[in-house]
C-alpha cells in the first residue's frame, strides 16, 4: 500500500454521468420543487430508475449467488462506496431534496443487507431490482421521544400466537421516503419496534412492513427548512399486522451479555456507511454553493488567488479560500471514512468525523455563500439561499454534530457511553 | 451616571409591546411567512400601539419626542414577535423620521400629521439590484433641470412598494452626495416590478422598482436646499437593524432554552448536557452583548454624539450573533428544527438577512 | 432611571492619570520585565504605592467609622467600581504583568471586608493604608488537586488546644503575589483551608497568614507563557501556626442548611467582583494590541473605514472591525456587571458573562494582532507578541471560560450545580 | 486506488523519527526553548537518521529518492517532538531541495554530496523585513552587472544564517521573476544581523541579513540559464509547513486528550465533561483533517501534478489548526497550561507562527 488520492478512471466516468443528469436533471427542477414543496421528482426519478435498478439487480444476485469455491476471492480493496461517495455527491449538487427521492432501497437495504436471511433479502430487495415501476426503502427509528436517544423507542411488536404475526402499534415520525415507500409504490420500511421494553435494547428489533399494509398510516408530510423536495413522513401504526418472518435476524430477546444487541448493532453498524454518505451529500450540496458564488465573482471580476498573502487579499477573497478549505477538509475525511469501508476496515471513528466535519463546514459555507452574494444570495431567484436551507440538515440527521462528536470523543478517549455522556 | 435600567415609561411601552408581541403577533407569524402576507388586523392593532405619534412632537400631530433609545428597545421587542411584521409595522417611520430629522418646514407640515393617523404604507427606496450594493456609490442619479431634479435608476427591496403613496428615494447627486426625494409612487416613468420573492421575511412584500426620468420639483427634495445627512440617516437605520437582528436572536435563544430544558433525551433534559448548556450560556451572552452595542449606539445618537463607529459595529455584531443565535437555536431542536412549524428554522431563516439588509428599518 | 453610558468626569480623569502611569512608567518597563522574567517592577511599585496607600486608608476609615445616624445615607449608585474598572483596564493597558504587582491587599483585602470582624480588619488591613514601604496581600485557594474544584482542598488547619493556635498544613499553589506579600513585604496571605474534611465546604475556613510566619515557605516562583512581571508563587505550609484569631468569620462547622457555607459564599461572592475586574484587565491588554495594530496599519497606508461594505473591504480591515467588535461587546458586558455592583445589585449572571466573553474575545484579538503583523508580530521586538501571551491568563484565572460559561447556563435555566454540572 | 496506509519503509522512517523525537528531542524541548539554544548532539542524532541522504539518488552520495510523501511524514513527527529542533534538523533542506530540484549538474555534483555527509547548517534567505511580506513582490534585487549578478537587499528570519557556509538567497530579477542564488556567507557586502528574539522556535537561531552589492557569478545561479520555478518550491514550502504545523498540533492533542483523562476534578476525569470531551474530539477532528490536506497536496506533488491550490490551502488549513488546538490544550490545562515546565504553552507559542512563516522548512 502507498498513500493515494488516485480515483479510478472508472469513478471519474460514474461521476461525469451522475454530473450531467445532476446538471440536465435535477437542477432544472430544483427552483421549481423547492417552491412546490410535495410534488415529486418525476424527471429524476424516471431517469434513475432503470439504472438504479439494473444495478440493484447485479447487486442482489452477487450477493445471493451460492459461493463458488473455485472463484479466486478478489485481491485488494473494493470501491464499492467509493462509487456510492460520487454518486451522492453529484446528485446532491445537482439537488439535494430530489437525491432524497431516489428509488432504491436505501437504508432499510442496508439493514436488509446487514441482518436478513438470504430468503428475507431475495423476498424483500428484489423488486428493487425489476419492473418498470420504481419503488422505495425507508427507515423508521425516531420517534416524538426517541430522537438521538433510540433506545428510548415506544413502538411496540406483540406476537399474536393464533396468527404468528406481529401486531404494531407506535409513532414513527422523521421518515425520509416514507410515503413513496408506503403510498407511492409497491415498496417497504425497515421500522424498529420493541418486543420487551423491560429488555432495554435487547428488545429492539427490525421489522418490515411494506406498502398498503392496513393499519400503518402517513398520518403528516413535514413542510421543512429545506430539502423540500424529500419526502419526510410521519406514520402511524395502529394494530398494523405483519407476517412472522417479517422480523429481521433473530427474534429471540437475549441478554446483553449474550449478544443481545447484536441486531441492534447490527443497525448501528449501518451508520458506519451511511454518515460517510451523509457527509457526501453534504458536500455536494457545499460545492454547488461554492462553485456558484465563484462564477458570479469572476462575472464581477473578482478572482481568487492563491498565492497573495493575507494583506494582499479581499475580505471576501479570504472568505471564498477559508470556504474552499473548509470544504476540502470535509471532503478528505469523508473520503478517508469511506476508504476505510471499500478496504473492509472498521471506520465508526473516522465515519463521526466525518460526519461531523461535513455537517458543521457546509452550514458555514451555504451562509457564507449567501452573503456574499448579498441580497442576491438571499434571494429565491437564484439557488444560493436554498443551498444554505438544503445545507442546514447535514449536522442534524443521521447523528446530530453532537452526537458525531460525542462518539469522536469516546473513541479518541477510550471511554464507553456510560463513562461518557 | 452609567446606568442600564430603562425609563419607566420605555418599560411601559416595552411591556405594551411584548404583550402584542406575544399575543397578535406570534400566533400569526408562522401562516403569515407561509401565506407571504399578514393580516391588516394585526399591522394596524401594532400601529396603535402609536410608535410613530409618540415620536412625533405635538405641533405636527404626535405627542411626543423622538429618542433612538426608545426606538431600539420598541424594536427589539417587535422583532421578537415577528421580523416581518415589525418591518411593516415600522416601515413608515421609513419616510416619517428622515422628514422630521431633515425635512423643511413645510415638508414636516405637509408628512408628519399623515403618521398619527390610520396606518398607511409608506417607504423608502435605497438598495439597489445586484450583486453588491454601497451606499456610497449610489447607481441611482438626480440631476437638477429646469429648476426640476429628474431622477434614474433601478432600486431593489422596496419595502410596500406596490402601496405605498410616497416613496423617499435616495439618488446620487451632482456633487456625489446622497439626496433624497419624496415621490409620489403613481408618478409618470415609476415602474413597480413583480414581488421578490426571498428566503426570509416572507410577509414582508417588497419590490423592485424602476426611475426612468422621474421629474421631481424643488420642494420635493428632502431638506429643501440644505438636503440631508445621508450618514446620520445611515447610522439611525443601522442600529435600528442592529436592534431588530437582537429581538430575533433573543426569541430563538429563549425558545431553545425552553425547548431544552423540557425535551428529554437519554433519561434527561438536553439542557443537563454541557454541549447543548454551552451553547446555550454563548447565546445569551451574545445576545446581551449585541443589545449593549444597539444601546450605546443608540444612547450616542440621542446625545447627538457623532456615532458612526458605534453604529456600525452594533450593526455588524448583531447580525452575526443573531446568526450564531438562531443557527444554534435549530442545532438544539434537532430535527424539529428543521420544520417549519416550529419557529426556529423562520428565525435563521430571517437572521441571515441582517448582514445584506439595507435602509428597511429606522429608529 | 435611564439607559446611560456617560462615565463621569471624575472617573475620566481618574482614567487619564492611570493611562498617563501606564504609558509614562510601566510601558518603558514591560519588554525589559517581561524578559527578567523574575524582576520587580520597582519603578510601578514605588510610583502607585502613596497612591493606594491613601485611598486605602480613606477606604478604611470610612469602612471602621462608627454609623453616624445624623449623615444622610447617600442617594443613587456609587462609582466605587467604575473607578475600580476603569483603573485596572488603563493599567493592564500599560503592562498586566505589573498591574497584579500592585501594592494592595487585593483579593486577600475583599475576604477580609467581607467576612472580618471590625477589628480584623482594622489589624490586617491597616497595614495597606500607611507606611513608607508598599505591601501587597494575596489570596492561597487553588491546590495541586483542587482548581477549578475549590470544594476539594486538602490543606488543613487543626486547633491546638494548648495554644489556641491552628496549624497549618498543606500546599497552594498559582498565588498572585504570593512572594512579595510572605517574603518581600509585610503582608499577608489569605488561606482556605479545611478544618473538618468530612464536611465538605461548610468546613473550608479563611486564614490570614503574615509574611515571615514561621512554617509557611515560598516553594517556587512559576514561569509562565505571559504576564510574566507578575509573582506567582506555591507555598507550602508545614505545621504553620497562626493565632486563634486569625481565622475570618466563623469558627464553627455549621451543617449546610444552617448556612454552613456562609464563609464559602462570601468567598464565592467575591467573584462577583474580581470577574468583572479580571475582564477589565483583559480588556486593557486587548485596548494596547488593537490600538497598536491600528497605528501600524496607518503607518502602512491602511485605514479601517465604519462606512464600507463587505466586499469593498480588505481581508486586514474587516479582521480588524471584527477585533474592535469583539472588544467592545466585552467592554460593554463588563460595564454593566460593574453598573449592577455600584448599583448595589446581584451581578453573579453578568459577572460571568463579562468574564467568559472577556477572557476569550481578548485571547483572540491578541493572536489576530499578531497575524496582521506577520514576523513583526511574532518578534519579541514589539509588544504585540507578549500582549497575545499576557492576554491568554485571562480566560484560565477566576474561573475558567468553561467554568464560566457553567455558571451562566445554571442561571439561566436556573439549575443548581448539581443539576447541571 | 485511495489510500490511506503509508509504505513500509514510510513506516519504519516514521518510527525511527518517533522514537527520536520521544527520546531525545522531547526531554530537552523545554531547556532549548529556555535557553534558545539547541544541543548540538541532539541535531546531530536527528541528522544521522539520515532524512536527506535517502532523498538524494545515488550519484550524489545519497541512497534513495525524495518523495514529498516521505518527507511530509517526517516533517509531522519531527515536529511532534519539537517544531524548532524539526527546523534546525531539516534546515539543510533548504538548499539541498532546490538544488536538487532545480540546480545545473555542475551545481548539484558540487553541492549535493556535502548534505550526505555530517550536518552541517545551511539556509536560504526568502523573507524580508518589515510589516508585510510579500514573496512576489520582493524588494531584494538582483542585477545582471559585467557578467555577473548583483544582490541588493534586507532580508530577515534566515536560520542559522550566523554559522551557515551556503545561503540560497531569494531577489527578484529583472524581469520580475524570482531567481536563487547561492552565496557564500562570507563574501563581501553580507552582513548577518543581531539574532532574532521570536515568541517561538526560541531553539532555532534566526537572523536579519543585508546584502549590499553581493556579487554572485553566473554559475552560483540555480539553475544556471534556466533558472528555478519558484512558485513549484513554494510549493514544497508550504507543504513542508503545514506538516510542521500538524506535527504541533498533534502534540498538543495528544497531550492534552492525556491530561484531561488523569486530572480529577469533582470526583471525576475532566474528560468526562462533554465541554473538554468535545474541545478533544474537534481537535482530533482538525489535526486529521490538516494532516489529510498536506497528503493531498504531497501526492500531487509527487504525480508532478500542478498543485498550487492544495498546497496553498494545506498550509492555510493547517496553519489555523495548529493555534486552535494547541490553544485548546492550554485550555484543558488550564492554570497549568499557563506554567512553561508544561509544554503545551510553547506549542502554542510555536504554533501562532506558521501563519507568517516563510521559506523555514522544505520537503
């Protein structure tokens, strides 16, 4: 191994893609579904769709072919998230709200993926993987009182013994996608529910609960700061039954001690993909704004040098260099964080550093940018001041920067969350 | 004698002031940023409060004198109602104050009594389209022609432009000073352009506006002869910013402090955690040190104390501390910070605004 | 009452004379002191001593006088503090270092006011209040293990039966003015110590130990990042004696809910006082970077303009608006705890903003003037390197920034130390 | 392929530099800082780990290869054990780098095989006295004259410029590039200057230099007719820098982070207190992600890639995080990190510096 910033010609073909239909696609709409805040991405969507879903397709069927003995395993680190790192982050800049739309399974494949049998993930992912008809995977965790506390979760799974089905019952809320999932199309979420509340985290398990099943009901789509064009639902589940083997991995509540949050951390462990991703989306969403603000200040010619020294620069020249910075450190950690992923390395340090990095510096940027631009920025004309609202949620969800840094500090201290809190 | 205790009387009228505030004003202003409009209802129950009247010296119709300090604590506690609603409510003051300040004797005559009657839109026109806006080098010309003043130009984020009767439009003029000019909005060459539509004080309209050839008469031209001192005016319109960006901050650091201390996560108030007590103590001593600035700022005009320093810097620091503020505000409600049923996503939303702001407000 | 900033003439002038000390006696010391590091600012001291000998003394004769019920008790605020303030600032602004060598019974003189008898403090105070030879107090409380955690001090003063005297044993350490209150003058130390560990602060009692008391040894003169004219000493006791009556308030170990901790707080209470003081220093050391900053620029063609917006100005300017922002809110906080003081009002809430905001707006706008300055910012040929080094004390003594800003948070969500720690 | 991981042979470099920097230069950090004078030994145990040497090819006396990898590797933990003996140690690189990079053959078989020899000090002469500096607008000159060059000038912060045989002098030619020179220090019209008394790198001697018509022979021009491109060196220079800086500021984070897990207050580690807890995690936060934009910049160097824009912000980037930690790690320790036996109060010291610093250091 050698130290490299090398991104395989590969991922810089992906990338260029995912920039023309982020430029061609998405950002032709995004003054328009910001203003429009629950109309759909249809453009996007029915462009992404068959990609997303050939790739889905190639995927699942890898991951579910029988091992081949014969086949020699494959030397050297994957780019499996490298490519998933671009991706997101083309997409973001082109529209960080119509990204959140996209169709595919999302997080509640990855917790398919982590925990499921091989007949779960083949019954539950391949239609994300066929058909003309896109279809959507949402997560369902937070809950009114269950926010960065999720062991603190109300919802409950019951086991009727007569039927040998799960009867639901709780409020879910903050689901990204939740009713394209339910509503819009024939897809599912991945919703964590308690089958012994005296179990603490034990008895957290993951169900799933896919589209027009009675008694789950989006009951609220949230009018938000920004990424309007995302679908965040509220859903009610009210007697909602699910069939037995719906539940995902293992449905026996063990002690701790025993493994016992292991479907839990199993969960958990997603985080260590999807805040790096996170953090990819944010970036995206930064560059848009730092890419506009520097074309309109070579419109008003003013440049941004890189070799004149602190007395010689603008105050806004600093500022654009100081976000410029910014945004790459976010950028290399992220980076680093997914690395560590495509190499099988452990990365949950690395992964909140991220995270947290990313969350924290593009807020800075989008404000920034906006006033720079001056009332132009914080006009709705042009797309600065949106960029700031899509900004803002990067250091909220997935782990708020407090708690990424919270996680940071346990790791880089050696400290359990009980001895730091 | 150093002191930091308001007058009885500020205190009466602050405490009238919180009391719409909380009650007309509050309740309306989250369907008033999502309509893009208040209720006249509620601009005129915050015009009878009698802001201006009680500014305005008897003989032209108030009962009352003009003071900035009185002016920034009204200004403070309006904003914590609403921002845009406290920009409307005040916006007369837009013309009302730069008259009385500058204005000759028949000009006081002819405007002043219109501000202790009903509410009526009045504004000013001073920012201009673009990508950066200096008062000083003013696009906007007035020239002198046929014992006339004929001005041009383009003017942006004009306050109630579409109804307001007068407008005091700000031109550069031959010397390269700033004048202003009350002009009659239906006047021949004024083109109102289409509402702007903005990230923040949605209720607020406000326009683009066009001067082609606009003709104005001698006596129009504020000041008369002697003209104004576009600074001082400046200076006023900062700390009245200044004082509206604190009213702003001091409403989402409160309403955090509250939502922190209720919202329990991990078997305790967030507010026990030090991450979010923290941020926390930072934002109220921002807050009170923005509102010091605005004070000092304001007690040096009352003195007629040249406070050009003062005004400025009170301006800078507390549109970045309602920033810092309101930014923190939504970090402490976590994803409910983020919905626009709760307030604090409008107040980041209307903070940011303060840096680019421009002669939207006067105290 | 009414909104107001006008410092009275009185106290203008009183400005005036310090700043004419500060420029004319200790500037031309401050380099030459700053690299001794261990020398007397002999010229300071001789010059102020008569100075606050005499006010001193008036301050005491009129604190022992007898009530006289026939005097009308003075209407309105005093201006004890503003006086206090405005001093301390101007005399920071000449050097800080040897501003905390003042000849005067400083903290030690406030735990005397507060919690002596009249014949306490006639017997230990007189001493600052006549002579030809200046003295200096000093307050002992910090420990090796108790810094920010006064309640965990371990010096102890036991009760000789025999002799009525306590002994006393233990170790303090960052005592300002240690040295020239025990060995260089006749002064005296005040001591906390504990004279029943098992009860916690109702047991920690005030001491005053005289200079050349048998037992109580200088151990170490500090060498320090900054303020550097400053004598910081530890001392160690080693069976020390001091007489029955020595100790300040009273004797007994009262349980906390008979007001155990009265001495404690009256201790504690003293901050409100010394915080708003210790931000005043801050703020002298911030005036003297910033002013010199500007006298710089000016020589180099630079002027800071209140009249220009963002982008019109350069990156130095804008950093330096900023600079004299941020000095200004701190002054300003620190204003009004003084006002609340003279005003005979609680100030603990404003007292610790001004100290936090003080401590940490000056520690910036030193390091910011040394980066306008470039090399000759870093050069130890000019001061602006020291001041950033003076200004960096201010945000540790009194309480640190954190522990400053745990203080304000209580207050304002009005939770108790325990409830917010 | 991304990665993160150095070679083997970056690793063994870096663990014979640790544990240099932990043995020998950590114990006497403190007393050279102190004293402003450095241990000979300990400058020679460093020079013997035999940095340069392994960055020369062969046919000049040396056995390897320079990579600006490596040496950005090197430079960190040099500097972890201490930013003024890290100066000191690689000040040789100051020529040696340049020439190599730039110098005609006759210059690198004259120069090159004395760096893979016994340290011995040599510098360059880049920054300029004075309030601002600015190194594309120098003031040092150098004149075409009867065939051979003139140096006119003041310069300023040029290490070991007293004991230096070679200096590389820096003066803007006719044209207005910047060309090198390599002076003899004793030649005539080179005078050295008191030594410099700096906040920080007290160890590290620096002087002032005046250079009154210093003639210099065609052939002492680096790189002859073709000169040198020196935006690519400050290229190198900045990097180098920023390494340094990394090198501070994890020091400091470190020790810090160690501190605040042993030192009980309130009955508990302070670094159980989310206010100190989060000023680590940030720090640690910052200090990763300087270190990642000095390998950034690093790589494109050695792909020989045009790398102004990564240096430039590596530098910048971890020029402000350098200060922030290390000012948070006096503020962990609070009164202790006042007291100069604890070293995070030098760090900081040192730290304050790279934002000025100019041409100290090269990988």
């Amino acid at each position: 191994m050698a130290i490299s910033f090398e991104i395989p010609e590969r991922v810089v073909q992906e990338q260029q893609m995912a920039m023309a239909l982020a430029q061609g696609v998405m950002r032709p709409q995004a003054r328009r579904l910001d203003e429009d805040e629950h109309a759909r991405p249809v453009d996007f969507i029915q462009m992404i769709w068959p990609v997303l879903r050939d790739q889905q397709k190639r995927q699942l069927d890898k991951l579910l072919a029988p091992p081949d003995p014969n086949k020699p395993k494959r030397e050297g680190p994957g780019i499996t998230y490298l490519r998933m790192m671009v991706q997101v982050e083309a997409l973001s800049w082109g529209d960080a709200g119509q990204y959140l739309c996209m169709p595919s399974a999302l997080l509640a494949g990855s917790a398919i993926e982590a925990v499921g049998t091989p007949e779960q993930k083949e019954r539950f992912l391949r239609r994300f993987a066929e058909g003309d008809d896109p279809k959507w995977g949402a997560m369902a965790m937070t809950e009114p009182n269950a926010g960065s506390d999720t062991k603190a979760i109300e919802t409950t799974a019951v086991l009727d013994p007569e039927t040998r089905e799960w009867v639901l019952n709780g409020e879910k809320i903050f689901i990204t996608g939740g009713g394209l999932a339910l509503n819009e199309s024939n897809g599912l979420v991945v919703v964590w529910a308690t089958v012994d509340k005296s179990a603490g985290r034990a008895g957290m398990k993951p169900f799933v609960v896919e589209a027009r099943t009675p008694g789950v009901i989006v009951t609220k789509a949230e009018i938000k700061h920004g990424i309007r064009a995302s679908d965040t639902v509220a859903v009610s589940f009210q007697n909602a039954r699910i069939p037995y083997d719906h539940l995902l991995g293992d449905p026996e509540v063990r002690a701790i001690d025993e493994g016992g949050t292991k479907g839990f951390k199993g969960a958990m462990a997603t985080f260590d993909a999807s805040r790096p991703l996170v953090a990819a989306g944010a970036l995206g969403v930064g560059r848009a704004a730092l890419e506009f603000v520097r074309e309109k200040l070579i419109e008003a010619g003013i440049d941004i040098p890189y070799d004149r020294p602190y007395h010689k620069l603008s105050a806004i020249q600093r500022d654009v260099l100081e976000m410029e910075a910014q945004l790459k450190a976010a950028y290399l950690l992220t980076l680093r964080a997914i690395s560590l992923l495509d190499h099988g390395q452990r990365n949950s340090l690395e992964a909140s550093m991220a995270k947290a990095k990313a969350g924290k510096a593009v807020t800075w940027v989008t404000q920034k940018a906006v006033e720079i631009l001056g009332m132009m920025g914080y006009n709705r004309e042009w797309l600065a001041e949106k960029w700031m609202r899509d900004a803002r949620i990067n250091d909220i969800y997935e782990g708020t920067g407090q708690i990424n840094l919270l996680i940071v500090a346990r790791r880089i201290l050696d400290y359990s969350s009980r001895e730091l809190n | 004698m150093v002191s930091f205790t308001p007058t009885d009387e500020q205190r009466m009228l602050v405490e009238a002031i919180h009391r719409y505030a909380e009650l007309d004003v509050r309740p309306i202003a989250h369907e008033a940023d999502e309509a893009a409009s208040i209720p006249d209802a509620v601009i005129r129950t915050g015009w009878e409060i009698g802001l201006i009247p009680a500014s305005l010296p008897e003989e032209y119709g108030g009962f009352g004198q003009r003071e900035a300090l009185t002016g920034v604590l009204a200004a403070e506690e309006l904003a914590w109602g609403d921002l845009a609603v406290a920009l409307k409510v005040m916006a007369p003051a837009l013309v009302a104050y730069p008259v009385l300040m500058f204005g000759t004797e028949a000009q006081k005559r002819d405007l002043l009594p219109r501000f202790c009657e009903d509410y009526s839109p009045m504004t000013a026109a001073l920012t201009e389209p673009g990508l950066f806006f200096d008062p000083l080098a003013m696009q906007t010309t007035a020239t002198a022609e046929d014992g006339q003043f004929v001005l041009n130009g383009a003017k942006a984020n004009v306050p109630l432009a579409a109804e307001a009767e007068t407008i005091l439009v700000y031109a550069r003029e031959a010397g390269g000073e700033v004048g202003a000019y009350l002009v009659d909005r239906q006047q021949a060459g004024i083109a109102v352009g289409e509402r702007e539509k903005l990230m923040g004080i949605r209720g607020l309209e406000t326009y683009p506006l066009t001067l082609d050839g606009v003709r104005v008469d001698q006596a129009r031209r504020l000041g008369g002869e002697a003209g104004i001192r576009f600074g001082l005016i400046q200076n006023y319109a900062h700390v009245a910013l200044a004082a509206l960006a604190v009213g702003v901050a001091r409403a989402s650091a409160e309403y955090a402090r509250a939502y922190a201390k209720q919202r329990v996560q991990f078997g305790v108030p967030i507010a026990t955690k030090q991450a979010i007590a923290f941020m926390l103590a930072e934002a109220a001593i921002e807050v009170d040190a923005a509102r010091l600035m605005v004070w000092e700022a304001a007690w040096k005009l009352d003195q007629g104390q040249e406070a050009t320093r003062e005004a400025t810097l009170a301006r800078q620091y507390a549109a970045n501390a309602a920033l810092t503020v309101t930014d923190a505000g939504v970090q402490t409600l976590g994803g409910y910070g983020f919905i626009r049923e709760y307030p604090v996503e409008r107040w980041l939303r209307n903070a940011r605004g303060f840096a680019m702001f421009s002669g939207l407000a006067m105290v």
